[in-house]
C-alpha cells in the first residue's frame, strides 16, 4: 500500500524508516521506563514514608520520655524539611492535630484537621505497625503509631512531596531524550552513508535502464561503471552483460526483420495478416495493388470495410475456420471485380495459423496470387481455339458454297439478258446479281480471312442502308415496325462498301430482332466529327430502335466472340465481326441502351464513326496492296 507523503528516494525511505523506527523504540521505552519508574518510585516512596513515619513516632517517644513534649514540634519541623516530604504532624488517638509542620498554637491546631478518608486509616492500624496509604493519583502518605508507657498517645503523619518524585523521573526522562536524540542522529549519519553505498550504484543503475528505454539503439553510455563490491556490484555487472546479450540478440532480430520485411514487401504474392476479429493487422504492397485500395485503408479494418461483400463473406469464413480448427486451407478460388473500373478478376487464395503460443492461434496469414491474367489467357485461348474452328468449318462452307454461287451467277447473268424480262422483274435480277456478288465478297473473306481481294473505294451510303432495307423489307412489314430513313443521298465514304454492308445488315437485323411486337426503327447518316477526337472528320451513324434494350451486364459482353441472347437462333459473332470493321476502318463505336421496367420506355441505339480522311484512305491502300503481294 503506498503511503502518501512518504519518500520514493531508498536513501529517504531508509532514513525515516530507521528515525520512525528508532523513535517508537524511544517511545516504548519510555513508556516502559516511566511505567516501571512509577512502580519503583511507589514502592520506594513506601518504605520511606515508613522509615519516616517510624522516625518521626520514635522521635516522640523519645521527646516523651524525657519530659519534653515541645521537642515533638522540633521534630515535625525537621521532618518537613526533608526534600521528599510535603507535610508532617501529629494528632491524637482521635485525630486531632497536636504538631504539624506549620508548628503548635499552645495546644490549639491552626493547621487543617484530618480529611474523613485520613480518619478511616486510624481504624486500619494494627498494633504499632506503620500504615501506608495514597491520597491520591500522585500524593501518598504512612502513619505510625505513637505510645508511650505502653499507652496511645497519638499518631505521626507524614505526607511525601509529589514534586521531588516527578522532577525525579522527568529527569530520567530527559536523560534517555538525550540519549535517543543523540543515538537517532548517530544512526541517521550511518544509515545516509549507508544509503549513498547502496542508491548510488542503484542510481547508475537507473539512469542506464532508462537510457535502455529512451535510446534502445544507443550504446553510448554502457557498459556501466562498477562503484561498489558487493550484491549491488554483482547486480550490475549483470544488467551489463544482460545489455550486451540484448545487443547481440538486437541486432541478429534487426537482421531478420529487415529479411522478412524485404521478404513480405518484395514477394510477388500478395501477404496479408488477420487477428480474431478479422481485422487487417498487416498487408504486403502487392496486396493492396492487387485489390486496387490504398495500403493505408486496409489496417485495423475487417475485411467486409476493405472487400466487396460476396469476396469478404467468403475469405472471412476461411479466416474464421482457420482460427477455429487450426488447419490450414489452400487453393481457394475467389472471384470479384475491381472498386474502380469493375474489372474482374481471380485469386487463388491460401490461409494459414500464426502460432505464438504451442496451443493458440494469435494469427492467420493469407497468401494471395492474382491470376486474372491466366484466367484471362485461358478464356482467350478458348475463345481462339472456338474462332480458329469456326474458321476452319467457314472455309469449308465457303469452299463448298463457291460452286453453286458460280451456277447462280451464270444462271442470272442469262436471264439478265433474257429479252422477255420486264420491269420491275429486271430490277429484281440486278438486286439479285448484286446480293450474290456480295455472298461471293463474304466467301472470300472467308478463305482469306479478311483479305479483301479488291481495293477499298468510294461508296453511297444512300445505296448501302437502302439495299440492307430492301433485304428486310418482308420482316418489317409484318413485324409492323416503321422506319425512319435520316440520311442525305448524296453521302459518300471511301471504305469497303461490301463490309460496311455487312455492318449494317447485322445492327438492323439486331434492331428488327429487338422488336417483335413493333416499334420504330431510326437510321441516321450526316457528316461529323469524331468524338474521340473532335479534329478527325468522317461520318457518323446512328441506328436505333424501340426495342426490349439491353442490361448493362448483357452490354459488357455484347462484342464478345459467342456471346449472344438469342440462344438458339444466334451465333454470337455479329457484333464481333462488327467492332472488327469498325476497328479496320479506324473508326468509332459506343452503345445506349434503356431496358425499361412497369412500362418505362426502352430502346437501344448504336453510334458508328468512319473517318474519312486521306492519311486514313492511303494506310488502307498500303494496307490492302502489302496484304495482295
């Protein structure tokens, strides 16, 4: 228990240890003293009283036989003078004072008679024994009987003086208060001298440890220096050694954390380390840059604060059972998607138990590989092996359709020139002659794989969505869906006119499939500039329509090889083949699209740019001429 007030110094504490201690032996003593003192001093204040008592009654007898009774007096008086004594007198068998040490008065007592207590000693005496008796707390007082002629002649009273016997012991007392002062200041000085042998190495001491805790990396002040030769001495030789040995273990910890911290921020896996409430208690750089948050965010946060939901649920259940059952799970799959530009990816995860302790987990680490990539790669190389396939059984259907195109192409180049065709039969051939060409353009590109055979060159556009139109003509019709044509016919671009067809005829065949109740079809062509880069000049496109629309998860994928909607009726490969024109025109494509919910409006439009430059036209030129040779 602390005691307030009282000194934090060993030197202090010693010293007022030893006077508080030396001062109630003092006081024990002196009360044992005054106590025994007191005992000693009634017993002898007794037997003087009765030798004074005796002498004072022997004196009177002596005084009566020899006739002198006015000798009694002289004797009081002489009685009284002692140092020890207070009052003497003499009175009667029946108390009366006869004598007292204020002297006779011709047998009349002046001094005060007997108290009725002094009067109910006289009963007491037995025989000539002298009786002793106290007064009170202090004030003792004997009588002696007195008899002469073997008759009772009176009684000798005499009281002590309560002042010699206090100045007595007060001089014992004061006598041992010397002796103490004088013993307690001779202890003080060898306990202070005592004291500094001892608290000096302890101070040394002192000012190292916290030297140790101030500046651990110091080494300044060690080793200590030894002032003393003996347990302190051996104490703090010791705590040198024991600064030396945490030196040497320092250094080796320093060099194994500078390993391990290189190890964790160098290694290229993600490390991350949990405490029970799975909360980040320590992440690698490569962790934090694999989920795309700031390192700074994740410590001291659980992992639903840092992680989407589905990925923290998931990697805190793993945590949890690694905590619970002390084993370790490995080649964890776990999927989600960046917090900035939703881009997914895939981890392959491993959680394992810290052990600071045989029998308790303090920790569970998580290793973490990043394999997007490689899950990219295999989905691309699917996807390749897919394309590479579809290619192969294009360039076979190709192959095979080329023979019966070249029997069609002949059949229609003579009813062309039959003489017995009218209008508008010989509008329907010439349509006919130009759709087989372009089956014809889309069989080579097959067998070429986008080779064209011919230059790119000038072509109306007018033209182009007019013929896609006409194709459809039959399912816009019955489908009810009315077309908005937006488009000047006097629009020109240098492209492949057969591609562009080919562009045109899979949005408007989308468009038209979106559509199954009816709808409103819009197709728009104008001059303008590209919206990537306002400095390009071209043509844009915009085809739109009333449709179903698209979710912006269908969005994500829709350009995509064998990605589709349609299930059975569709390949996934329009769009594709679409953004591959595109990109081989160095134009532009971006995609709105509304899915409307309780009867809002929906609709989906598509915006093509082509530019039309000459740098553009010549790297085609370039392009197609290396592609011929």
């Amino acid at each position: 228990m602390k005691v307030r007030g009282w000194p934090r110094s060993i030197r202090f504490q010693l010293l007022g240890g030893l006077v508080l201690l030396e001062a109630l032996s003092l006081l024990l003593f002196a009360a044992v003293l005054v106590r025994q003192q007191g005992q000693e001093s009634f017993e002898h204040a007794r037997q003087r009283l009765e030798h004074q008592s005796n002498s004072l009654a022997l004196q009177a007898q002596e005084a009566l036989k020899g006739g002198r009774p006015e000798a009694i007096a002289l004797s009081v008086r002489m009685m009284a003078e002692a140092p020890s004594v207070d009052i003497a007198k003499v009175t009667d068998p029946h108390g009366t004072v006869l004598f007292g040490s204020a002297g006779p008065s011709n047998g009349v007592v002046s001094l005060q008679p007997l108290s009725a207590y002094q009067l109910v000693q006289i009963g007491k005496i037995r025989g000539d024994r002298a009786l002793f008796f106290a007064l009170g707390r202090n004030d003792w007082e004997g009588v002696k009987p007195i008899y002469f002629q073997n008759k009772l002649y009176g009684y000798a009273w005499v009281k002590t003086d309560k002042t010699w016997d206090r100045e007595l012991q007060l001089s014992i007392l004061r006598s041992t208060a010397v002796f103490g002062v004088i013993w307690i200041v001779a202890s003080v000085i060898l306990a202070w001298e005592l004291g500094r042998s001892i608290t000096r190495p302890l101070a040394i001491l002192h000012r190292g440890t916290r030297s140790l805790m101030q500046s651990p990396e110091g080494e300044t002040h060690f080793p200590l220096p030894v002032t003393v030769h003996n347990e302190i001495g051996e104490l703090v030789e010791a705590f040198n050694r024991m600064v030396a040995s945490i030196e040497e273990q320092r250094a080796g910890l320093s060099d194994t954390l500078s390993l391990l911290d290189s190890m964790l921020a160098n290694a290229p896996i993600g490390l991350a380390f949990f405490d029970r409430r799975c909360r980040f208690v320590r992440v690698n750089r490569i962790f934090a840059d694999t989920t795309g948050i700031p390192l700074s965010r994740h410590l001291g946060r659980t992992l639903p604060e840092v992680l989407p939901a589905s990925v923290a649920t998931q990697l805190e259940r793993t945590v949890l059972d690694v905590f619970e059952y002390d084993k370790p799970v490995r080649d964890l799959e776990v999927c989600g998607s960046a917090e900035l530009d939703s881009r997914p990816w895939t981890w392959i995860a491993s959680a394992y138990p810290i052990h600071t302790t045989p029998n308790q987990v303090r920790w569970v680490g998580l290793i973490v590989m990043d394999a997007s990539d490689r899950k990219r790669s295999e989905e691309a190389l699917r996807k390749t092996e897919k394309l590479a396939a579809t290619g192969r059984l294009a360039a076979s259907i190709a192959h095979e359709i080329n023979n019966p195109l070249e029997a069609i192409t002949n059949l229609l180049y003579l009813l062309s020139n039959h003489a017995e065709l009218q209008e508008p039969a010989i509008s329907y051939v010439n349509m006919a002659e130009h759709e087989v060409r372009r089956i014809s353009e889309i069989t080579q590109q097959t067998l070429r794989f986008y080779r064209q055979s011919t230059l790119p060159a000038r072509a109306n556009l007018a033209e182009l969505l007019d013929s896609v139109l006409s194709l459809h003509q039959g399912r816009l019709r019955n489908l009810g869906i009315a077309v908005q044509k937006r488009y000047d016919s006097n629009t020109n671009l240098y492209c492949f006119a057969g591609e562009l067809r080919q562009v045109f005829a899979n949005l408007i065949g989308n468009a038209i499939d979106a559509m199954p109740a009816g709808g409103r079809l819009v197709l728009r062509a104008r001059r303008s500039q590209d919206w990537t880069s306002p400095s390009r000049l071209g043509v844009r496109f915009q085809v739109a329509d009333t449709g179903s629309g698209m979710t912006p998860e269908v969005q994500k994928h829709i350009f995509e090889p064998f990605f589709t909607t349609k299930e059975v009726t569709g390949t996934g490969l329009g769009l594709w083949v679409t953004s591959e024109i595109v990109a081989k025109h160095k134009g532009s494509i971006r995609v709105r699209s509304h899915c409307g919910k309780l009867g809002g409006q929906s609709g989906t439009i598509f915006e093509l740019f082509f530019p039309d430059e000459i740098e553009v036209a010549a790297e085609m030129d370039r392009k197609e001429i290396s592609t011929a040779v």
